[in-house]
C-alpha cells in the first residue's frame, strides 16, 4: 500500500503515459496490475485513444493501441468495461471501406458509450458505400470531433445528424451537390473549429452557400473561432481566400502551405499561396514574371484574431513570406492579436547559393512589432526548420540562422512586453 495521496498517483500516472518514446504505453501497462486501485486509471490512459483497422496489413505499429477490429470487438465483449474509457476512435481502411458495413463495426460503437471523435481514412471510397453503418454512428455517438478523410460525395445534410459536432475536419473529401439541405428546419451544423486540406477547402466554401428550409445557413461560418487550411497547388488559393472572407469573428487561424516540386517552382509557390490566400484580391502580373500585390486587407478585417499561425516553404535563394511584413503592418493598431507562430521549412543545398540572410523578409518582423499597434500581444514564435543539408555545410549554414536571432531581431530579443521564441530545427 502506497502512501501517497491518490491524486498524487493519478498525476504520476498520467505524465508516465505521456511518454513520447512509450508508444505502446509499456510503462503503464505495468503500472496496471500494481493494484485493483491502479487498473482503472491506467485504463484511461491506455484506451483512451485507439486506431482500429480490418487487418493487421493496415497498421504500421504492433501495438494494443493499433488494434485489428474482430480483435478489439471480443476484447470489448470480454471486458466491456473497456469501452467507457474509449474517447477517440481512428479507423484505417485503405480498401475503399469495404469493411465499413460489417456489423462488427457498428456493434464496436454501441459499446463506446463515452466516445467524442471519431477519424475515419477510407481510402476515397463513395459515401452511398457507407453512409448506412455512418449515420447509425452519428445517431449512437455524442460525436463532438468527426475527421474525414478519403470520402467522395458526402452529403452534407447527414451531418445534421451528429448534433453535438463542434470540431470538423475534411481532408480529400468532397461533398454531392445533388442533394438538398432545404429540408432541415433549423441551423444543424454549430462547429467551432474547423480544419480543412487541399480539395475540401472549396467544399468547405460550398457549404458556406447551403441554406436550411427557413433560409438560414446551413453552417454557420460566424460562429466559428478556429479555422486550419492547408493547401498543396495555387489552384486552391483562391477558395481559401473564399473561406477566410467569409469568417468574420475568428480568434485562431493556421495557414499551411504544401508544395515539394523543384527549388524554381515548389518553393516560389509555397510561398506565394499564402499570400495569395490573406490578399483581398488576386496578383496581377507586370510582364517580369513578378506579382505585385493590389490591395492588402484580409487579416486586417478580422479584428477578433487572438492567434495567427503560419508554415511555408523556401529554398535559401527565397524570401519567407513576401510582402507579410505589409499585411502586419496593416494590421497595427487595429487588432487583439495575442500569439504569432511562424514555422519555415528551408529545403536545399546552401553551396548552390551565396547565403545573405539579411535580405530575407523574417528579418524586418522586428521593425513591424517595434513601434506600438499591438496592445495584446505577448508571444511571437519564429521556427526556422532545416531539410536536405549538404553534409558539409550544414552545421555552418544552421550557425548561421542561430545567429540571427542576435543579428536581425534585437528588438524582439531584448522586449520585455513580448515573448520572443527563436529557434532552429
């Protein structure tokens, strides 16, 4: 019998299962048969989020928490108990979800009484495939996270179904204009954080346009608070600035940019996405193969932003966000901006180029943050991530960027109103 308090425990039990390197929650499993006192609430830990898949063929990790669905049905039939612990539940099925329709399946979910997200990864399979098991879902689980991935042709009013949805992610799945949601009666969908990749960004903007019977949208963009976009080609630039627009009352906004193409066109595209998404209106070209931008004011109009997050690409020859530093400055003084995550992936051999960080962009965010405009601001953080260094220059090239925390922002080094966090990965 131990003889610290049980609370004590639970926390000492909870940082061990936290443990990066433990996948498989070794420690806590031991932890378990200590005692009857100890097993529930190494449970929690244990089953609190499980990746479930038809065969073991589908899972990259041997692990109790990667778990073959015949498996993890007779262990939830052997100790029921079990279920109760379950709050997050991913499904892989890489078989265009050709198991979706076992009724094992759907007899997993009415013994996770307490489930709140449900990922699904169906390997673009068409929703009439498996909307019958889906909506059962939806009806038995008081879902407040749904995640899908690889859906062709949902229909939009069966989300209507999952009434305590408040956070929604769509990733390569599109939705049928072929269906109406002019026969639901009230406002369905009330999602505060949504989160939407490549293709889904223009379904997301296609959402925005549904009406209920009564007129009103069917999604209501005005409630949400957390918007993530991520994008992959400047064809969908153009529906994130759609999305953006018709988000008035955001406190949290993350922009990621995706391209891996050759250092002359992936990186110069990385780049530009983003600010082709925060622009009002498109670039237009002055006959130099260079844009020039028309007017700056997305960022500007969401006044209620708290916190802005945004990842890029560039080879070394690059600037890091063009013309970002302009949109922040029309931002000042007219914002509640409170954090500022900047992430930057570097690709490239740095031989090829003659490396001046001084004419990089990042460098003038210590001008823009110097003068006042941003009375709620406290923390800026500026990552600067490293990729396909040639051998022998790479530790010299990573010395370099360390030191331009002391060449190119003393300002924001030395402030004491704002926390300042530089680091090189």
């Amino acid at each position: 019998m131990t003889i610290l308090p049980f609370d004590i425990i639970e926390k000492i039990i909870a940082t061990i299962a936290l443990e990066l390197d433990d996948l498989s929650f070794s420690t806590t499993k031991r932890c378990s048969v200590v005692c009857s006192e100890w097993l529930p609430v190494c449970r929690k830990h244990i089953f609190a989020s499980i990746i479930v898949s038809p065969s073991a063929s589908f899972l990259s990790l041997a692990s109790d928490l990667r778990i073959t669905l015949p498996t993890f049905h007779k262990r939830l039939i052997t100790s029921p108990d079990i279920g109760h612990y379950v709050r997050d539940l991913k499904y892989i099925d890489s078989i265009r979800g050709s198991h979706l329709d076992d009724p094992v399946f759907i007899d997993v979910f009415t013994k996770l009484p307490r489930l709140q997200s449900f990922r699904v990864y169906a390997g673009q399979v068409e929703w009439n495939h498996i909307r019958s098991p889906f909506l059962q879902i939806f009806n038995i689980s008081p879902l407040s996270r749904l995640s899908i991935v690889g859906v062709e042709n949902l229909i939009p009013a069966d989300l209507a179904s999952c009434k305590s949805l408040e956070k929604l992610h769509l990733s390569c799945t599109t939705f049928s204009t072929s269906h109406s949601t002019s026969d639901i009666s009230h406002i369905p969908l009330r999602i505060q954080h949504l989160s939407v990749e490549d293709w889904s960004v223009a379904e997301a903007v296609y959402l925005g346009v549904l009406r209920c019977m009564d007129g009103t949208a069917f999604l209501d963009f005005s409630r949400l608070t957390f918007l993530s976009i991520k994008i992959s080609s400047a064809d969908m630039a153009n529906s994130a600035r759609a999305l953006l627009h018709i988000c008035g009352h955001l406190e949290s906004l993350e922009i990621k940019t995706d391209i891996f193409g050759s250092k002359d066109q992936g990186a110069y595209d990385s780049l530009m996405l983003i600010i082709l998404i925060l622009m009002d209106d498109p670039y237009t070209e002055d006959g130099k193969d260079t844009f020039i931008p028309i007017h700056f004011s997305s960022l500007s109009t969401l006044k209620s932003l708290k916190s802005l997050a945004l990842e890029s690409l560039l080879y070394v020859n690059s600037d890091p966000y063009l013309f970002l530093t302009d949109e922040l400055k029309n931002m000042a003084n007219q914002n509640i901006i409170e954090k500022i995550l900047i992430k930057i992936h570097v690709m490239g051999g740095f031989d090829e180029y003659y490396f001046d960080a001084g004419t990089w962009e990042w460098g003038k965010l210590d001008e823009v943050f110097q003068y006042p405009g941003w009375p709620n601001l406290r923390y800026i953080s500026l990552t600067i991530v490293t990729h396909n260094l040639y051998a022998g220059a790479s530790l010299s090239y990573v010395e370099d960027f360390q030191m331009l925390e002391k060449t190119h922002f003393p300002w924001l080094s030395s402030s004491k109103s704002v926390f300042f966090m530089f680091s090189v990965q």
